[in-house]
C-alpha cells in the first residue's frame, strides 16, 4: 500500500533524513527534480547520509565522500579513484516513492507495486492550503481513531467545534465506498432524555457535513465545496507519529487571496489539534484493551481494515495483534 510519510516541501536539494515506520531513510532530489529516498547508513563507515550533501544529482556520505545513487548503489569511493569500477555489494536499500497532493508517498509492504496513491478526488489545484505539521507521542491507530470519533466533540473541543453539548450520539452513518475508503455522518443532539438511534435508522442528507478517510493515513473534513481540512497520520515508530494538518480553502478562487484565508484560519484548527492532543497523549497504547459502543462505529469499521492488513498491524502490536480485539 501507499503511505504518505512526507510534505513534499519538505525535501529539496539538500537531504532529509527522517524515521517512518521505524525505518531510518533519507530523502533528496537529484539535479532534474526527481524524488529519491534510500536507507539513512553508509554501508562503509555507518554515518547518516542525511548528514552529507548532494553531489552532481547523488548523495554524498559526510564521512569519506562515498556518493550514492537513487538505486542504492555506491557509484563513487573517492579514495579509489574516479575510474574505480565499484563493486555491486557496496550499496544500501533503496526504497519506493512517489509524489501526489503534495506528499510523498512510501510503497510499503511485499506484495509488487499497485497503481498510484489515492488523495480526495473532489481536492484539485484550485485550493489553497496552509500546512502545520507536530509530533504526537501515541501510536498511529490511537491517532488516526481520535478524528474518528464522533462522541468526544462535546468534551473535549466543547469551546470550539464541540459547541452546543450535544451529548447524544445518533447513528453515526458509515458508508463504505469501497475496501479502502469510507465516509462518515455525524447526527449528535442534545439529549432531553430520547432514545438513542441505531444507524439504520437515520436518513443521510448527502448536502450535509461529512468525514472521510482513505485507509491507511488519510482524513478529512468535508467543511463545504470550498473549506476542507485535511490530516495524514505518518507513523515514525511503534509510539510516536507525526500529524500533517492542512485547511483547504477555495473561497474567492483566487490563490493568493485563498492561501491567505488558509494561513489566517490555522491557527484556530491547530487549537482544536491540540485539545485532542493533551487528552489522546493520555490513552493507553494498545487500542484492543478498549471496549467500544454503538457510537464508535467508525472507529470499529476502521479496525476491520487495519487488523486485516497483518504485517502493518503486526508491526505497532507484534503477532497477536491478529487476534480479536475486545
């Protein structure tokens, strides 16, 4: 699967090392623009890469010059000489990436590369968009969950978007588009002592607010035709993973003007990141030690997905986390 781990902004000419799934990798770009990302050693001395520099389009190793190629090959030992033929066992494993919506994408798993990474369709360049990125200290299932959730609104943000005490949680509606992609509807009120009721029972007004996410990091929030915010969950390790919060704005259709708008809004959504943060940070790590209710629906829809991809969950719960969670 495609995993976005990056801001494309993030990486230019000069290299970038980060840890995404516990893998330690190096990002740069070679003298036509294009994307590499290899693994973050050299294979003689084991300096970061990430701490060189980039040399006529490859990677230089700070340490002894060695350059590096977007393939992981060593093309250069400067102590032997530039006519050296280097050997084939001098290099390092390169890794798969791609760049869409303004991410980089990692191909992550065994199975052969499979088309391109998906991004919201009704997203194009007409928006604009301010981009705010922080690290959490909880694992990636814990935050993806909490903008999942749909009951916490009333607590937590209950002076921003949470509003209102509407307590009661009716539904919430999942609809699954296919076997990576869901919307969800949210129907609380305030509870004057009614009855709860079960999704089925509900009616979807598709002109209405909605929220979606695409398996496996990426969210979000379909304010109106013209005010989205966006979030990618990039898990760094089993316990850490970093948030990439973006506000999409195609107000006015005016880029300059919209990317205004967006930069002037963010800091409000960074306020309401940070109430889930201060209480998410709080949870235990291990989501199967929870026991969930009817208004957790998409939470549990996206567990389905997430235990079903058994070398991803493996890697934040070891092999028992393919058994069932209560």
């Amino acid at each position: 699967m495609w995993l976005a781990v990056a801001s494309s902004k993030e990486v230019s000419a000069r290299p970038v090392g980060v840890v995404r799934l516990g893998k330690e990798i190096v990002f740069w770009r070679d003298t036509t623009g294009k994307l590499n990302a290899v693994k973050d050693l050299c294979v003689h001395r084991k300096a970061r890469l990430s701490a060189g520099e980039v040399v006529n389009g490859r990677i230089q190793c700070p340490f002894h010059g060695f350059e590096y190629d977007g393939t992981g090959r060593v093309k250069l030992i400067p102590a032997l000489g530039r006519n050296h033929q280097v050997e084939e066992r001098f290099a390092i494993e390169a890794y798969t990436v791609t760049e869409k919506a303004g991410m980089i994408w990692l191909w992550v798993g065994e199975n052969n590369l499979q088309g391109e990474p998906r991004f919201f369709d009704d997203i194009d360049e007409n928006f604009a968009y301010a981009e705010f990125k922080e690290l959490w200290r909880v694992p990636y299932p814990r935050a993806v969950e909490n903008q999942l959730d749909v009951m916490h609104l009333p607590f937590i943000h209950k002076t921003t978007i949470g509003r209102g005490n509407r307590t009661l949680v009716n539904g919430p509606v999942v609809k699954w588009i296919d076997e990576n992609e869901f919307f969800f509807y949210v129907f609380n009120e305030i509870d004057n002592g009614q009855k709860v009721k079960k999704p089925e029972e509900l009616n979807i007004d598709l002109s209405r607010v909605y929220l979606e996410f695409i398996f496996p990091n990426t969210w979000q929030n379909h304010i109106t035709n013209s005010i989205r915010v966006v979030a990618f969950f990039v898990p760094v390790d089993e316990s850490k993973t970093m948030i990439y919060l973006r506000f999409y704005v195609r107000a006015t259709k005016i880029k300059w003007l919209d990317k205004l708008i967006a930069t002037t809004g963010m800091p409000f959504n960074k306020k309401v990141l940070h109430q889930d943060k201060r209480v998410v940070e709080t949870q235990e790590h291990d989501i199967r030690r929870d026991m969930l209710v009817q208004g957790d629906l998409p939470i549990t829809e996206f567990r389905k997905r997430f235990f079903k991809e058994k070398n991803f969950a493996e890697f934040f719960y070891g092999r028992s986390s393919v058994t069932k969670e209560r």
